[in-house]
C-alpha cells in the first residue's frame, strides 16, 4: 500500500551528519518509501446525489460517484500526496490526519437531491425580484457576481443589478451579449462584453464579472473571456439589490436565471469552475449574497448566505429547467449530464483518474539483489490510471498509460504492474495494448501474464522498443548534452466483467509495479515491501545486499532499508547518469531518516529543495 509510516522522530545519520548519499541513509525498518498514501473513507447518510472528494481548494478531483442514498455506510478509498493534509467532500472542508476517515453527511443533503432543484423563469416585460437589504452591502476595490441564465430572447437587459446608473452588475447587450458593468467613485463608469456577440437563445450560460481594484474581468463558462485594466475605487449607493431588471424598472431579463451571488472578493479561476460545477458553500469566505431559487414555490426567494438577503418574487415563476445540477440525463443512466463524464453513454458515467494530480513516475534501480549507484534512472516511467464507471458505480473499464521517459542502463528491461489482490479475478478481465516483442513472456488467452495468482500486466517486456538506443551514446535521456529522444506511451486498456465490480476491488491505487531485468523472467524490482509475483525467483532474496525477509513481509530492502525503486504522486524530474539522487534532491535523505515525517513533498520543484546541475534537462 502506499502509506507513509511516521515512525519515530527526525534523526540524523550515525556520524552526526545529514545524508549526503544514499549509501549513508539510516531509514527505519517500517518506511515504505511512499510519497502518497491511502486514505479509506467510511462515509454515512449518503445523499442519492453525486458526490466529489476534491482537494481543499476544489481544483483536484481525488473521487466522483453516485450516492446511494440510504443509511447503509459506504468506505470510498482515495490516494492523496503524503503532504496533502485537506480535502472538500462536497462542500465541506476535512482534515486528514491518518489513513482512516469517518464523514457523516449533515442530514440538510437529504433534502438538497438533484431533482429539487429549481430556476426562475423572468417575462422580460415585468418580473424581478427585489432584495431590499442589499443596499447595506459596501465595495471599495473588490466584488464578484455570478449567475446561470438561460436568454429566450435578445433584449439589453440586466440579471443582478446593485442600483441603477451608479451601480454594477451582469447583464445581457442586445447586440454584444453577456456583460459586467462597474461605476467608480470619479463619476464614471464601464461595460466589459465577452466579445461574441450574441449568445444562442435557449441555451445555459454560467456569466461571472469580478473586479479586484486594478482589473474588470468576465469568464462566460468558467472561461476568462474580457480582462481590462482599470485602477479605481467602487462607487457605493443605498439603492436595492434587484435580480432580473435594473431595480424595476428597464431592462426586464426574459428568460431562466438560477444561482445567482455576489461577494465582496475576487473569485479566483478556480473558485468560478468550482462553483460553475458544484455551487458555492454558503461558509465561503466573502460571500453576501447567495440565491438558488430552489423553494419551488411562495414569493420569497431565500439567501443562503450567511447575511440573509432575502428577495421578494414580484411575479416570475418556478421552473424545473435549471443550470447547475441540471436534471437532464440523456442517456438515462440516472446521472445528470452536468455532472456526466459520457452524458450520451449509458455504460460510462465517471473517469476516476490516479494519480488524479496528472501522471505519477516510478524510477528503478535494476542492479538487483546488488546494490546500484541510486541515481534512480536505469529506467524512469510515468504512469496514470483512468479507470471508468458507471452510474452504479461498477468499473467497466481501465486505461493505463506508461511513458517510458529515461533509461540508464544497458540491460533489455520490461516492465509491467499487478494488481493488489485477486479481489477481481483474471478471468473477469480482457487486457490488450501490451508492448511484447522478446518472446520471453506468456500471455493468456485475456492478455494478461499466464500462471499468476493475481492479475498480472506485463507492459512492455523490453525499455528500448519504446526508447531506442541513439548509436554511439550511452543510455537515453539520461545525459543532459546527448541527444533526446522522445519518450514514447503505450496505453493499455484492461475490460472487466460488466456491472459486477468496484472501484475498491480493482484497488488500482495499490497497483504493484515491477521491473523485469535484463529478459530474466525471475528476476522482478519492486518498490519496497511490496511482494513479487508468483513468477519471480525467490533464490534471489537475501543475497547480495538484499535483505529482504518474505516470512515478515519485507521485501526488496537492503539491511539500512534502503529500496530499487521509488515511486512519486506526480511527474519527478530524475538525476543525471551517476549522479546520486540525494545530490539532487537534498530533502530526500531527512525525509527518509525522518521516516517520512519531514520534507513529505521533498520531490517538488520548491526553493532550496533541488540542485539543479544534477537532474536531466534537455
């Protein structure tokens, strides 16, 4: 599994010094050399709903799938950076402090399904709604807007407007579009238009302006589309907020408006896709207004926000066609098409991504059971997972890509993955797309390696078809002068049995990598206490500079714990031939020595943390 142990306290090596190599690292016997780990999540009262565990900011998506929707509890595992410590499920924000999760949804998510979702439906000759408490709202140099709208027909109208002249909001040009409207304190005012003329009618549009005190900017479905610069100071009046019609009197919306806020920040890029796609919390920061028109019915339109400005409906209507959550499904598999991945494939709703951050890299030392010269680069492979569900939350599909990116060695190396248990058995599984050329390796009939326990992917069974040798030049991409070679992808594609099998079952975040030396079918590198395959050669084990003991379950270890490979949560910019990785990376040997407990995010490319002379460039 990939968990950081925190064994221990920070130490330093035998002679008082920090490591200034890896043959002088002291790492404690229980470290596992992960820079990820599992996080197993039981979560409880589960809305029929789909859910997201992202990262605090909502800008990484660790987990996508559809509640259940009853009281039974349910463990999601996730994979998140040793250094990651937050996350969002939904909305709401959770320290992670160990591999193990409880999350109990607040029963308000009971009522907040999908279909209860509304938008207003505004005439464009008399309907607005009038929030009277928002003329206390003040701005000085920062404000956000944002809206759904849905337009039936071209109009110079407004959707949310704080005053009249002498005030800002969104709205929609006859001719122009989409637009953001700010008045300054010096009398003047501005019109920002997204730039494409009219929008297509009975379409939904996401509308955002901001302005932060030095620039207006508009994003039209979570995409910046107008920036102008523009250093003022935000002219305040005492008039109503209006939602719909510049206060109620011109410029009347026809047509759906839902989700509509207002702030008195600058959302960032983020924040806007964020809310674009889930909404907003009603516990963000800087929010003051926050009106989602999901009552249904009555004549008051309720602020979730923390200030409560609620709004009278002065005659626009309920309506059930809405922006964000929308209930539309077309291809009836009980997800909606805004949260879809394949919203026209009733077989596929999700991509579930590992690493979800983008690729992941495995550096391999291939000298094994002798110890190498932990450069880490006789063979360097990025790796990422999508594995494809559906709105029932069984696998149907897995995509593996491999880009074989260095090779510093000489050795004709292969290199596949098994999975973590026999949780899914090898018959449930058709696997195509491997590179193998050398005769030496056995397929079943499936595609995946015959006479395994488990199922076993051989990748490719020799580095140099996907990075070839470059005549009179040693190794490949591993000398910053040679010549570069571009690093090439195989892209596996694993079937299982259809709507049987889970997410947790496939495991995949606990996928067990190996490298094969040089042809020699037995002879297997894995990560650090990770078990080899049932074809592997056990007569290995314990010598050399082994140390590996299989009855304690310690494997591929020498007697200072050091491993034959590493594996980083995203792509790690590996040393130079013969450069020790430690003299490129000089937080790496106190992570090891603390067993993980300092410099977790040693392999990032953050000040003081690299020696740039000593990891490859081209």
């Amino acid at each position: 599994m990939f968990i950081v142990v925190l064994a221990g306290c920070h130490k330093i090596s035998g002679d008082g010094q920090l490591p200034v190599s890896m043959k002088d690292v002291q790492a404690p016997s229980g470290f596992e050399w992960n820079t990820a780990r599992i996080v197993d999540i039981s979560m409880h009262n589960i809305p029929a709903k789909v859910i997201r565990i992202s990262s605090d900011d909502q800008s990484v998506l660790y987990r996508k799938f559809m509640g259940s929707g009853g009281t039974a509890e349910e463990t999601i595992t996730i994979a998140l950076p040793a250094h990651v410590h937050t996350i969002r499920i939904d909305t709401t924000l959770v320290s992670v402090s160990s591999s193990a999760l409880d999350f109990t949804f607040p029963p308000t998510f009971k009522s907040s399904l999908v279909n209860t979702n509304y938008a207003l439906n505004f005439n464009g000759t008399s309907d607005w709604i009038k929030v009277p408490g928002g003329s206390s709202l003040v701005f000085t140099t920062a404000c956000s807007m944002s809206a759904w709208v849905n337009a039936k027909s071209y109009q110079t109208a407004k959707i949310i407007e704080r005053g009249d002249w002498d005030g800002f909001g969104l709205g929609l040009d006859y001719w122009n579009g989409w637009q953001v409207s700010f008045a300054f304190t010096d009398g003047t005012s501005t019109n920002v238009t997204w730039g494409l003329g009219r929008p297509v009618l009975n379409q939904w549009y996401h509308v955002v302006g901001t302005y932060d005190g030095a620039t207006i900017r508009l994003f039209v479905n979570g995409v910046l589309k107008t920036a102008l610069p523009m250093v003022k100071t935000l002219r305040n009046n005492t008039r109503v907020l209006s939602i719909g019609s510049d206060a109620g009197n011109q410029k009347f919306f026809g047509g759906l408006i839902d989700e509509v806020s207002i702030w008195t920040k600058t959302l960032t890029d983020t924040q806007i896709y964020s809310g674009m796609t889930l909404g907003f919390s009603p516990s963000d920061a800087g929010l003051k207004g926050y009106w989602k028109f999901d009552e249904g019915s009555g004549s008051v339109a309720y602020d979730s926000s923390p200030d409560n400005y609620s709004g009278t409906l002065l005659l626009p209507q309920f309506n059930t066609e809405v922006g964000y959550g929308s209930t539309s499904d077309a291809d009836a598999d009980g997800v909606p098409n805004s949260y879809d991945d394949y919203p026209n494939d009733p077989l596929r709703a999700f991509n579930n991504y590992f690493p979800a951050t983008g690729f992941g890299s495995l550096a391999f030392e291939d000298l094994w059971p002798g110890q190498g010269d932990y450069d880490f680069n006789d063979l360097v492979v990025n790796y990422r997972f999508n594995t494809v569900t559906n709105g029932q939350n069984k696998i149907v599909e897995s995509y593996c890509k491999v880009v074989t990116r260095a090779i510093g060695a000489s050795m004709d190396n292969g290199f596949g993955f098994q999975f973590p248990s026999d949780n899914i058995p090898s018959t449930a599984i058709t696997c195509s797309g491997s590179d193998l050329q050398k005769n030496y390796i056995t397929l079943a009939s499936n595609g995946l390696e015959a006479q395994q326990n488990k199922p076993t992917v051989i990748v490719f069974d020799d580095a140099f078809n996907e990075l070839p040798r470059q005549s009179g030049f040693s190794g490949v991409n591993v000398f910053s002068g040679n010549p570069y070679v571009t690093p090439d992808t195989v892209t596996v594609h694993l079937t299982y049995t259809p709507g049987t099998y889970t997410l947790g079952q496939a495991g995949l975040e606990n996928f067990n990598p190996f490298l094969i030396v040089n042809k020699n079918r037995g002879r297997e590198v894995h990560l650090p206490d990770h078990a080899p395959t049932a074809l592997a050669d056990a007569s290995y084990f314990g010598t050399m500079n082994d140390n590996s003991a299989p009855s304690l379950n310690r494997y591929y270890k020498t007697k200072n714990n050091l491993p034959w490979a590493i594996n980083t949560y995203s792509n790690f910019d590996y040393a130079t031939e013969k450069s020790d990785i430690l003299s490129a990376y000089l937080k790496m040997g106190q992570w090891a020595e603390s067993g993980g407990m300092v410099y977790p995010d040693w392999y990032l490319n953050l000040s003081g943390y690299r020696n740039t002379a000593n990891i490859y460039s081209h």
